[in-house]
C-alpha cells in the first residue's frame, strides 16, 4: 500500500503524538490522522479503569487474585462512578474505614465509610467485624457505613446488622458483581 509518511516509525510518531493531544477522560471519538492517500478515521479509547471493570464483569473470579489494596481502588472507582467523592484512606490504620464516601450538594451531604474486606469465598465475614465497623460508626458518625467483601456474612453477622440496618449495609461478591454489571 503507498502511503505519504516515509516510515512506519513516522506514522507511528505522527500518531502517538495526535494521541497524546486527547483528552483522556471518558470515551473518546476522534479523527487523529487524515491525508490525501490516508485516513484513520476513527480510535476508541476508553478509559483504562472501565476497562478493568469490564475485564471483572466478564471474569469476577479474579477478584479473589487482587490485592487488599487494589480491591479497595477498584470499589472507590465503583462509588465515584455510582455518584460519590471519594477518598482512599491510607493503607495501614485507616481508623476502620478504607474509602470516605461523600455526596454533598445543597440539598444534603451524605458521608459514607467503606470498610472492603478482600476474602476468598470460604472465608466468611463474622460478628466481630461488624461491631468493629459500627464501633467506628458510633465515634465518627457518618451517615452510612458499609461492609464490602468479595466473600460472604455468616448468619449471626447479618442478624447483627439488621439491628443496625439504618446505620450499616453488607454488600458481598454477588452485590460486587451487581455493580460491575452496568459496565
């Protein structure tokens, strides 16, 4: 095929550099190269963190292969996308809470803690981690507190948490898989 670069290095150049101009935030469509002779009339790039989503909506499996640290990234991303600002606390001594959630507008402002518990299936969330987490609620009074967990509850820790059902939620791996759905 005759083209009007000299070289595949150039093209390459030419197009590394349109692409870099690209907003990198959200879907993109956007004619990057046109010549008389060539026309790459269109690239899709999305952003790299649905495409993670994507990747475990189709493979939730593999959730269980993420770190601690990279499970509570992944469920921060899911809360922004669901509407809330949100801020990872540090990694060791968070304080009880791994993600601050916040929707504030001029109608409310709804603080929300995140306590993500990355286990594998069998490994159940119990009793002790649901006082630990309303403990946590009682002192620093947000709005909500939420457990999220790639495993499950044990029986006596969702009784528990049904007398606190106004002030804590459990979300397990079929919620998490809900969630990654709509992507």
């Amino acid at each position: 095929m005759d083209i009007s670069l000299s070289s595949q290095e150039e093209a390459k150049d030419k197009l590394i550099t349109k692409m870099s101009k690209m907003d990198s935030s959200g879907e993109i469509r956007e004619l990057l190269f046109k010549d008389d002779d060539l026309e790459i009339s269109e690239i899709n790039i999305t952003d790299i963190n649905t495409e993670i989503k994507r990747y475990f909506k189709n493979h939730p499996e593999k959730l269980y292969e993420l770190s601690p640290r990279k499970f509570e990234e992944l469920i921060a991303d899911i809360f922004n996308d669901l509407g809330f600002d949100v801020q990872l606390t540090q990694a060791t001594r968070d304080g009880g809470r791994d993600i601050i959630a916040r929707i504030k507008n001029a109608v409310t402002d709804y603080l929300t803690y995140v306590e993500c518990k990355r286990y594998a299936a069998e490994n159940k969330i119990g009793v002790g981690i649901i006082r630990e987490v309303s403990g946590v609620h009682y002192i620093k009074n947000p709005s909500k507190s939420i457990i999220v967990t790639t495993s499950f509850f044990t029986s006596d820790a969702k009784e528990k948490a049904t007398k606190l059902k106004n002030q804590l939620a459990l979300k397990d791996y079929n919620n998490i898989k809900e969630w990654l759905s709509k992507y």
